[in-house]
C-alpha cells in the first residue's frame, strides 16, 4: 500500500532543508578558501615583482636562487600556516554541520514515521501499548559526529589537501621562476595550485555531512523497530541523481538490515 502523500511532502521537505544546509556548508568553506588567498596576496605580489624584475632584465632566477627568494620572503611559512588556519576552521564547520544535520535527522525520521500511520492512531495510543517513541540517545549522536575530531579522517583528509596544496603551489612557483615564464603566468600557475586542495576538501565536507544525517535517521528507525519496519529509498531524479540512485529509486529495505 502507497503511504501517503503527506509522507512524500515531508520527505521532499526534509531533503530540500538538508540540502540548503549543505550548500551552505560548503559556502562557508569556500569563503574562508578565499579569505586565506586574501591574506597571502601582498607577499604574493611582492615575490612577482621580484620576478618581474629578473624577467625584465632577461636573467631568470635559478631553481636554487627562487627557492632561496621564496624562503627570505618566509612565503612558504605564512602559505603553510594559513593553510593549517584553513584545515582547522573547516573541520570545525563540518564538525558543526554535522551536529545539526544528526539531531535534525533524529526529529525528521520520527516526523516522517507519524506522517506515515494509519488514519486515528497516534503516538499516545502506541506508547499504552508500550511502543512508545524511543529518542536516540545523545552518545548515539556524538559517535556519529566525532569523525572530525584530531587525528580522525575527516581532519586527516582536510589537513592533507592543505598540505598537498602548501606543496604544490611552492612547486610552481618555484619551477615557473627558474623556467624563466612570465611572472603573471607563474601567479597563475601558483593560484590554481593553492586552490587544488578545496575541491577535495568539499567532497570530503559533503559526505561527511550527509553521511552524518544518514546514520543518525538508520539509528533513529532502528532503535524503534516495534513501530517501522521498514523504508524506502526515493531519489530526487534531479541533473545530479546518478544512474545507481535512479535504479535503486523505490526499493524498500528492513529496517533490521545491517
């Protein structure tokens, strides 16, 4: 029997709030990405101009000469720790975003499931029966959420893209200098490699935040198994549903499932 369409309503709902709280996440996150490229322009502008002036008088820097520049001018020091400033603000953003999206889950998943009775029966009327709503416990909700405490790979993978980006952008600069290209190229080519650590770092935030939601709603159902039983997948069939989503769309699973 189809549940009813206030079950479906509720869900698109739901999905429709998670999914702002995600964007916002990841929003966050990028703004501050483009904070930290703020604060390393003024030593960014004065390395170019040091090039620039090598540039003009058709003597590039050797690797050793770039790399020695690069070091007086303590470049690599202020992108290291504006990097490791960035990796831990973040993990405190999704380590956030988590939080809210494991209580939210809880509150939802008992929304959708008194959505889904039957006409006349209520809450009150299980709980006589002894079928009364059990909240998931608040140690529930912190073991999901406590992947992005130190040393957890969450933080792992937000410190790494950090550090791969910290890397890479020294790589550049210092290869483009020696290789005598054009101070605006090597900008480039030292920007694009700063900001190769942020898309990573998303993903990362993205499913750790939906991962968070996911759990905390399978713990909320199955910690009530008297009352559900079992549960349905629905995809949003948007430009972003996968060809696996779609296939899956509509199976229902039991709830005592691993």
């Amino acid at each position: 029997m189809p549940e009813p369409p206030t079950v479906y309503r509720l869900a698109l709902e739901f999905r429709a709030g998670l999914l702002a709280k995600d964007d916002a996440l990841l929003r966050r996150m990028a703004s501050r990405y483009a904070d930290l490229l703020a604060r390393l322009r003024p030593r960014l502008t004065r390395m170019r101009e040091l090039a620039e002036s090598r540039y003009a008088s058709d003597v590039p820097l050797s690797k050793g000469e770039a790399t020695r520049v690069y070091q007086a001018l303590r470049l690599e020091a202020q992108v290291r720790a504006e990097v490791e400033r960035w990796s831990a603000l973040a993990g405190t953003d999704v380590k956030a975003a988590q939080e809210t999206a494991a209580i939210l889950a809880s509150d939802e998943a008992r929304a959708l499931t008194k959505a889904a009775f039957p006409k006349g029966l209520t809450e009150p009327m299980l709980a006589r029966l002894g079928l009364g709503w059990t909240e998931l416990p608040r140690e529930a909700l912190q073991e999901v959420i406590g992947q992005t405490a130190p040393g957890t790979p969450v933080a792992k993978v937000l410190g790494r893209a950090g550090t791969d980006a910290c890397r890479a952008s020294r790589n550049a600069l210092i290869a483009g200098l020696a290789a005598g290209e054009q101070p605006t190229v090597v900008g480039r080519a030292m920007k694009a490699a700063l900001g190769q650590g942020l898309p990573k770092a998303l993903t990362v935030a993205r499913t750790e935040h939906l991962r968070a939601y996911r759990l905390a709603s399978q713990g909320a159902y199955d910690l009530n198994r008297g009352i559900v039983k079992r549960w349905r997948r629905i995809a949003a069939k948007d430009e972003r549903t996968c060809l696996a989503c779609l296939a899956l769309d509509g199976r229902e699973y039991d709830v005592a499932d691993p």
